[in-house]
C-alpha cells in the first residue's frame, strides 16, 4: 500500500460539507458527497460551452486567414493567461474566499463570451479581435482554475482527492467527446456565433450553483499579492519533488501542444475535412480519455509516476506519426483515440502528483505555478509548431515535436526524475 492510498485515511475532515461516515474509495465515490456531485454536474455543462467555444473559435479562425500560426494562436491564447497571470490567481485563491473567487470569474467569462458570440453574429470579428477575445476568457480561466482545483479539497475529503481529480478530469473529457461533434453540427447549421452564445449560457448552472454551496470558512492568513506570490514561487522551486514535477509539466506542455494547436489546419488542410470533421476528430480525443480516466489509479500504482509518463508520451509520439502521415480523416481517428487517453493519463497525473505535495495553506498558489509552467509551455510550443508548420509543412511540424519529446523525455528523466510514490507527500495535520 503506497503512501497516497493512506493518507489520513483515520482522519475525519468535518469542515467537509455533506460530509458521509466511512466512505469508499472506489473511483466514482466522491459522487457520495452532495456538494461536489452538484459542482460536477454544473461544471460538466460549463465545460461542453467551453468545448464549443474552442471548436468555433478554431474553426472560424481557418476561415478568416490562411496561416497556421495564427490558427495555432487561439490554441495558445486561451492558455497564454494562465502563464501570465496563473501565479497571481493562486495568491488570490489562496488570499479570499475561494468560492468567490470562482464566482467572479464565471461571471467575467459570462460576459465576454456573450459579446464574443454578439460581435460574430455582427460579422464584425477578424483574426486578432478574435485572439483578443479568447485571451480574454483565458484570463477568466487563469483566475478560475486554481481557486477551482484547490476547493476540491473543501468538497471531498483528502482521502477521495484522486478520485475526485480523476472524475474532474473525466468531466472536461466528456465534454471534449460530446462538445465538439455538437460545435460541428451548430457551426454546420448556423455559424460559430451559435456555439459562443450557447457557451455564454452554460455558464449560469455553475453560478447557481456556487450561490447555493455555503463551505465552511477556512482560516486565512492574508497576505499582500506580491508577497504571497513569492513565498509560492519560494516554496516550489525549493521543493525538490515539486520542483521537478514543474519542469517536466513545462516540457511535456511544449510537445503536447502540437497536437492541439496544429489539429483545425490538419483537418482544413491536408485532409479536406468539415467543421463536422474537425468535431469528430476533438470527439474522439475526448473519448479517448473517458475511457482512460477510470483507471489511472490502478496504472499509477503499477508503474510509477515516470512509467505512467513514459507510456502517455509514447502514445503523443504515435499520435504525432499517424497524424502527419494521415491524408483522410478516417485514417487520423487512431491518433485521436490514443492523443486522448495520453492526454489525461499525463494531465491528471501530474495534477494530482502536485496537489499532494502542496501545503493546504499555499495550495492555490502551488497549484497556478504548476499550470502557469505546463500551460506556459501550451502556449510556447502551439506557436512554435505554428511557425514551424508555416516555414516547412505541417507534417513536419508534428514529427518535429515528436522528435523534442523523445529528447526532451530522456533528457529530463535522468536530470530532473519524478518523485516516487510517496515521495514528498504531504500528510494531514
């Protein structure tokens, strides 16, 4: 029995709402607890909105310009922000209410995606407003995402924290198996404003429901911004095993971006596809990883953090190879079943590798740091193979990046090795 699978596992968390005596640590068990089943359900119609405004946004950006930079750019702009201003937003999550702090950003995001879907209805949007307004919802997500991930800890208790992260993950995944078919056929039977002013809606479940959930008040030790951003940054970068959870979360983030980023000019390009198609293709990225999810666990426990790694990394490489040497759509669906289930077998990995390592107190700022290095990475790698497709050829591009994460991969594994399970770890006080 590993570390991870006994932690506090004698501790009873009070200060959990809908708390239940003795719970069980399947993988869907978190569902127990009302608060986070309601948070889930809310957060999962949120997401499909996302997925359609990512599908729409990329898909219409093909039709506004010819260059696969600035295609591969939406991709980069809506995680640019969390890079930017992650760090910020986890001092924030860490300094006030984290319920709050989520619902201010919902309803920032609520309200730029609605002008986002008005100005495309208009026809008034070109390729840099456009960027304009995805970085816009980015900075939405940056402020959201760390207050988000840290309060699952007020909706579970610690011991359900990997289920919880695991089913969090499988959400988004649902989405991406679902949105993106559902983008394709609005965008096919309307245009791309129809996916933005859906997404602008899907927001409200989510406020709602952060407007009924009343968490226990946690105690807060207040901190100017600045301050509290560096006794963060401090803290990781002085933890060995957070430390180099960062840097293989950065250089993992720059070679999966090729996928993502270089995808909607793949589609529109060299395969001849639809927006139907491109929604296909997103679908069954989506698939792949629901079908992963469930059993990250039991792939964790049997090979490892760096094992768990070096087999999601193989299949981007084979991802990588299928999709540049694809010249029909039917051809890719392969490499989109198999970039899915890589995708949050590294993802939530590394996630939840973090949160257990990361002090309760400076969580939210642990966690922007670690997604302001994996998705900093996102957005340097989705325009660097955007430039790189534009210079040579898009197949290109993708073996490039297959080839860096080959070398990048043997390099960091032996430079900066992922902590063993239980290494580090935090244990409840």
């Amino acid at each position: 029995m590993t570390r991870e699978e006994d932690i506090a596992r004698d501790v009873v968390e009070t200060a959990t709402t809908g708390l239940v005596p003795q719970p069980v640590h399947g993988t869907f068990s978190p569902f127990r607890y009302p608060v986070f089943r309601a948070i889930w359900i809310a957060n999962l119609f949120s997401n499909i909105g996302g997925t359609l405004q990512s599908v729409g946004a990329a898909w219409l950006m093909t039709e506004l310009t010819p260059s696969h930079q600035l295609v591969s750019l939406v991709q980069a702009s809506a995680t640019v922000p969390i890079m930017l201003f992650g760090v910020f937003a986890g001092a924030i999550a860490d300094n006030y209410d984290r319920r709050l702090v989520m619902l201010a950003a919902q309803i920032g995001m609520l309200v730029v995606s609605a002008a986002l879907a008005i100005m495309s209805w208009l026809g008034w949007l070109t390729p840099f407003l456009l960027l304009a307004f995805t970085l816009s919802v980015g900075t939405g997500t940056a402020l959201n995402s760390p207050a988000w991930q840290a309060s699952v800890r007020q909706q579970v208790p610690r011991d359900q924290l990997p289920q919880a992260i695991a089913l969090n993950s499988i959400s988004f995944n649902i989405a991406r198996s679902i949105g993106p078919a559902l983008g394709g056929v609005l965008i096919s039977l309307w245009d791309a404003s129809f996916a933005f002013a859906i997404n602008a809606m899907s927001y409200i479940g989510l406020i709602v429901v952060l407007l009924w959930w009343r968490p226990a008040a946690r105690q807060i030790d207040r901190r100017p911004i600045l301050p509290a951003v560096a006794t963060g940054i401090r803290y990781c970068f002085g933890n060995a095993p957070l430390r180099r959870l960062l840097i293989r979360g950065f250089a993992l983030g720059f070679s999966l971006a090729a996928y993502q980023g270089l995808l909607p000019a793949v589609v529109s390009g060299p395969m001849r596809g639809t927006e139907i198609d491109f929604g296909v293709m997103l679908g069954l990225f989506g698939i792949g990883s629901i079908a992963t999810a469930p059993f990250i666990g039991r792939i964790r426990h049997a090979m490892g953090l760096e094992g768990i790694l070096a087999l999601g990394s193989a299949m981007f490489v084979f991802s990588f190879w299928v999709l540049a040497a694809a010249a029909e759509l039917f051809q890719a669906f392969p490499a989109a079943v198999v970039a899915g289930s890589a995708w949050v077998l590294i993802l939530t990995t590394l996630n939840t590798a973090v949160q257990l390592r990361s002090p309760d107190e400076i969580l939210g700022r642990c966690l922007s740091i670690y997604q302001a290095a994996t998705f900093g990475g996102m957005a340097l790698g989705a325009w660097t193979w955007g430039m790189v497709a534009d210079v040579r050829s898009l197949p290109f591009a993708l073996h490039a990046a297959s080839v860096f994460l080959i070398l990048s991969f043997a390099v960091l594994r032996m430079i900066a090795p992922l902590p063993r399970l239980g290494e580090g770890v935090i244990r409840p006080k």
